[in-house]
C-alpha cells in the first residue's frame, strides 16, 4: 500500500473537522473522494500534505509515518499536491511555475526531459512559457498546476477538485489527461471531487465523505448505477430517499 | 543652478537611503508578513559594530580601520549574523503566529538591542568618522561644491537594486523567494523549504541594512543608540505608502518621503523649516486617504481585490 490515512481526526481550533477518516491507496490506483461542500476532503488533503495536523491518527506513506511532518519534507517524500483554487504563482512566469518543484530533485537529465513531457502534453504552456502565469485562462492554470505537480516526479498526486471553475469541455480535458497520466506513467492518484459523476468514471475505488466522516467506500465499478452513492452523499434514510428528486 | 542641482542631489540620497531600509523591512515582510521594527537597531548595530566594545567616551577604531572592501564585509557579516539568531530565537518559535503577535516580537528585540547597546558602548553619544574623504572631495558644478557621498550614496543604492532584482528574477533562489511571498503553503507543497526562505529574507534584509549603517555613518560621523529609528520610522512609512508587500512600493515610498523631507527642507520658511515633519506625515496622511493601498499594489493584493 502506496498511502494509508489511518482513522484521523482533524481540528480547527476546537471544532472538528473530520473524524476518524480512513483512506487508502495502491500504488497505481485512482481513488477519489466525493462529497458536498464542508465535508472534510479538502482538510483530509491538507492533513495529508502536512498543511495541518491531525488530532488523532496517522498517516502512513510508502511504510514511514508521515504524521506531523512539514509540507517541504512530504514534498520531497514524493507527494504532490494541487490544492483547491490552483494557487499559481501568478507574478512567476509559466516556466519558473513549473520548474520551482524540480529545485528538490537530483535528476538533472530526467528533469529535463519531463519537462518536454510536461510541454507535449499542454502546447499552450511552452507558448506562453515566459508570460506571467497570473495571465492564463483557468484552464491553462489549472493544466500548468498539474504540469507543475508532475515535475516534482511525485509517486502520489493528490487533486482537490480539478474540475472547480472549468467549463465541462475542459473538465473532460482535465480528467482524460488524469487517466492517461495514470495509464502511461503509472502515476498514483488521489482526487477530491464535489461533483461525483466524472470522478466515478476515472476512479478505481472511491469514498464518500459528508460530515467529517466516510459514509461509504467502495470499488467503483460496484458503485457505478449510483443509487448508493447517492444516499451516502446526501444522507437520505431508507424510507425518504425517493423524496427528493436530486439531480446527480 | 548649482543651489538647485545639490538639492537635487540631497533629496535622491535622502530618498535613496530610505529605500535601502524600507526594502530592507519589505522583503521580510513580503516572506513572513513581519514588519520588523527592529530593523533601525540593525542599522544602528552596524555601525556600532566599526568600534571596538567599550564603555568609554571615546570611540576606539576597531572594523572601522579595515581597508573598504573588507570593512564592508566584515559589517555585512555581523548583521547578518545579529539576523539570523533573532531569526532563531525570537521570530522561528513565533512562526505561527498573527502579524500583531510578530511585530510585538520585534519592538521586544528592539529594546533588547538598544539596552544591550547601552549596557556595552553606554548610552552617550560617541564621534566616528568614517571614510572622511568621501565629505571632502567636492565637484565644483557653476557657483557650488557638491560633495562625492551624496553622489555615492545614489550610486550605490541603483546597483543594489540592480542586484537585487537579477537576484530575484534570475537565480533559483530568488524566485523560490518570490513564490514564497506570494503564496507560502503552495510554495512548501513544492519542496520550498520554509527556514531556507525566511532565513534566506534575513540574510538580505541585513546586509542592507548593514550598507546603510555605513552609508549613514559616513554621512552623520556620530554614533547614538537610537539612531537608526528615525531611518526605521521614515521607512516603515516608506513601505505604508508605497504598498505594503510590494518591493517596487518599497523602493517609491522611500524615494517619496526623501524627496519631500528634502524639498521642504530646502524650500520651507526659515521659520517654519522646524516643522518640516509636520508637513511630511502630513503628506502622508493625504497619500493614504486617496490611495489607502498604497502607491504600488502587490501581486498577493491585487488578487484579493
């Protein structure tokens, strides 16, 4: 096992914001986590990340207890993570973006050649390689922070909703260079998702979370008519949830 | 002509001063959201650091004998040393804390510098000249002498702005500095080292202050404990209305307070001329009720808009 999350619980201040969240990945594998607005995915992430520490818990990479440690040093342990929102460096360049992750490694030639990987797979980044990054469109930032995840060669990439601000002909992009980056690379994937239906079709196994607590895990493919998917999502008991007519 | 060429010349070494320090409290704030007051006493420290420790009246020449380059250096490396253990003792173990909480932090390690001070050199002011030469050398440009300092002074500032800037846009460091100050998490999800960055800002923002401390002792040929806040206080303004965050803010304010410290200076009243500060927070006052963020606008500000 590639990532454990073992039973964390995460506060702020003295609320808490996710309560006893497990999760795993396989090396290889794409799991998703959905759920709606302040469920927790985000913190999870970032408890991943070492942005925050959990209360409770551990989280356990590639057999280390990563528990607590600073974010630079889980960068440098091979997790990648594109936060929420994008977060480009907008008064860098495209290219110092994608290149500032690549200070940490010591493979000079690899680096490079990722690189030109990183500009076959998004033209309009080597295009635009000396425009400040702030002037991209939010697809192009969202593909150049992907870009620059990829650059630190990380065994596990973590995404918080890549699909955030997108129209869909792009989220389609976002997803179909996700899965390819999977199937050619091998790269490891943790997506974090409001919306379920794309990260059903990508994901291999996946967990709904609704208020700080996993509802439902589960391989997708078993999951993929939804009915229960939805439930977990939207907490309905067994005698209401034909009530409410949700578009999902 | 000549009258008008030296306050010229005056109000771009004034401004050119204030820019020094005021980059000097930008590029920690940019990195760390502090603004460090402690900053003059960094100044002041440098050049206290020309004498050798002595609570006697008399200042006995110690760096400040050195032959220049390694004058400059050894001066450089003391602040920067002074920086880092403040760094370590004082602002790591607050890391985490609000801004308030910081700049708290830093008048603690203000008065701590300025008491040491006492405690070691006393409190009395004491004469120094350095590089007297550079006041005495003049140019005569029609019916007046200007002096090579002021000329220096300017000099010396446009080519560490030049470096500075090379620093940030062309090394790796730099621009890991630059993606620190604009969005610090995302930098440390990317391998940033955190302690690297904000020491790295330290290291920066000492040396100079550490060039200003001579600069100024050049100019002023006297040594106080307090006498590098006034410098803080005008910079601090300095990077208030040039815009918090943004260096090239920073590099404005200063040449602005300069420029109006010294044209009043020159163009006030003789009766009045005693109140020029009156005039010049006065300015202030009216620069930040028509542009409350200041002169220049940050990247991280203009985001938040």
């Amino acid at each position: 096992m590639l990532l454990k999350v073992d039973n964390i619980t995460v506060h702020y201040g003295r609320l808490a914001a996710v309560r006893n969240v497990s999760v795993e990945v396989n090396e290889g594998e794409i799991v998703c986590i959905v759920g709606p607005n302040g469920a927790g995915k985000s913190t999870t992430l970032l408890t991943i990340s070492g942005i925050l520490s959990p209360t409770e818990g551990t989280v356990t990479f590639s057999d280390r207890n990563i528990t607590g440690m600073n974010p630079e040093n889980v960068a440098r342990m091979g997790i990648s993570q594109v936060p929420e929102g994008r977060h480009v460096f907008t008064s860098l360049n495209v290219e110092e973006n994608l290149r500032i992750g690549t200070r940490m490694r010591r493979d000079r030639a690899e680096i490079e050649r990722d690189f030109q990987m990183v500009l076959e797979m998004f033209p309009v980044l080597g295009e635009r390689k000396r425009q400040p990054a702030g002037k991209l469109s939010g697809g192009e930032q969202q593909m150049l922070v992907i870009g620059r995840a990829l650059l630190t060669r990380p065994r596990l990439m973590t995404i918080d909703e890549p699909s955030l601000g997108l129209a869909p002909k792009i989220v389609d992009r976002v997803y179909e260079v996700l899965t390819d980056l999977r199937n050619r690379i091998g790269l490891t994937l943790l997506i974090v998702e409001q919306s379920s239906e794309r990260a059903l079709k990508a994901a291999d196994r996946i967990h709904v979370l609704r208020s700080g607590q996993i509802q439902l895990s589960g391989n997708a493919a078993d999951l993929r008519d939804g009915e229960k998917v939805k439930q977990a999502y939207f907490g309905f008991t067994e005698g209401v949830k034909h009530e409410g007519e949700v578009a999902f | 002509m000549g009258y008008i060429l030296q306050v010229i010349i005056d109000a771009l070494s004034l401004g050119s001063l204030y820019a020094l320090a005021a980059l000097g409290i930008g590029l920690l704030f940019g990195v760390l959201r502090l603004i460090n007051f402690a900053h003059g006493d960094f100044i002041t420290l440098g050049a206290y650091a020309l004498i050798v420790p002595a609570y006697g009246p008399n200042a006995i020449r110690f760096i400040a004998d050195f032959p220049a380059p390694l004058l400059i250096i050894c001066t450089i490396l003391v602040i920067v040393a002074i920086a880092l253990i403040s760094e370590f003792l004082i602002f790591r173990p607050l890391r985490y804390a609000t801004a308030a909480t910081l700049m708290v932090g830093s008048f603690a390690l203000s008065f701590v510098i300025q008491n040491l001070i006492i405690m070691i050199y006393s409190g009395r002011p004491k004469s120094l000249n350095l590089w007297s030469e550079l006041t005495e050398i003049k140019f005569l440009v029609g019916d007046v002498e200007i002096a090579l300092l002021p000329i220096l002074i300017v000099a010396v500032t446009l080519i560490l702005l030049l470096l500075l800037v090379l620093f940030l846009k062309r090394t790796p460091w730099g621009v890991q500095m630059r993606a620190a100050a604009e969005d610090f998490k995302m930098a440390r999800m990317l391998g940033v080292r955190a302690n690297f960055v904000i020491s790295l800002a330290f290291v920066l923002s000492a040396a100079l202050a550490a060039v200003v401390s001579l600069l100024f002792e050049a100019q002023t040929g006297i040594l106080m404990f307090r006498m590098g806040t006034p410098l803080m206080v005008f910079a601090f303004i300095a990077t208030v209305i040039g815009g918090m965050g943004s260096l090239v803010g920073s590099v404005v304010g200063g040449m602005t307070v300069g420029i109006v410290s010294s044209v009043l200076q020159a163009g006030l009243p003789a009766e009045v001329r005693g109140y020029r500060d009156v005039f010049v927070f006065g300015l202030v006052i009216l620069i930040l009720l028509v542009r409350p963020q200041g002169l220049v606008l940050s990247r991280a500000a203009r985001e938040r808009v």
